[in-house]
C-alpha cells in the first residue's frame, strides 16, 4: 500500500474531520479539503502527510492489540505492563493502575481496551 492510499484510507473511515485535525494540530477545515476533493493528496505538504500516515498506522497497530495478541503482564510500582506479539514484533503498553486480585482481569477484552487507549505504548 502507497502512502496516498493510506492517507486516503484515513479520510475514508469513520473518525471525524475534527478529531483527525485536534489530535495532529491542523485544522478541520484542511482535513475536509481533502476528504471532499478540493485539494489533492499528491500535492499535500510532506510534513502533513507524514503526520497523517503515523496517525492512521498508530491507530491501525491499536486495533490489534487484542486479548488474542496479549503474551503476557507484569505489574510494577503501580504500573501494569501489557506485552503483545504482533508481526513479529513485540509491543508494550504502559498502564497505571493499582494492583488487581483479578487474575482474569487481563482476559477482558474491556479492560484491554482501556489500557492500549489510554495507556503509553512502546514498540521494540
């Protein structure tokens, strides 16, 4: 996949215009420009392109940190480290939170979820 297809993947999917322009600091108008065709992909600043491709792949590698790709946890100093197998690449999230006595708390795909949004993510 070319880098336009995944910037036109992005303006194609569900997330709005104003969340696409507030999470990487353009404006929403910019971002519709685009999606409507008054502006061209091609001729898109490079800088504003990349930050769109980083944005669209962080949130595509998101989609699959899964319970299905959890490998394993470890808690630390308050801190709950979720590490997942993907591609054959190993991606950590970082999750404060206290101690559970849940030892299925991490087979919740809920509380999985919760971690890889708001949690911070490392990929070795």
């Amino acid at each position: 996949m070319n880098l336009v297809e995944k910037i036109e993947q992005l303006l194609a999917s569900d997330i709005t215009s104003y969340r696409i322009a507030k999470d990487n600091g353009l404006s929403p108008q910019y971002i519709d420009n685009y999606r409507v065709g008054n502006s061209k992909i091609e001729n898109m600043a490079l800088g504003k392109a990349e930050t769109l491709i980083n944005y669209w792949e962080e949130i595509k590698m998101k989609e699959k940190l899964t319970v299905k790709n959890l490998y394993f946890t470890h808690f630390d100093n308050d801190i709950h480290t979720l590490e997942f197998h993907i591609d054959d690449k190993k991606i950590f999230v970082n999750y404060p939170m206290e101690a559970t006595d849940d030892e299925f708390f991490w087979d919740n795909e809920e509380n999985v979820r919760a971690a890889v949004e708001n949690g911070e993510i490392i990929a070795e």
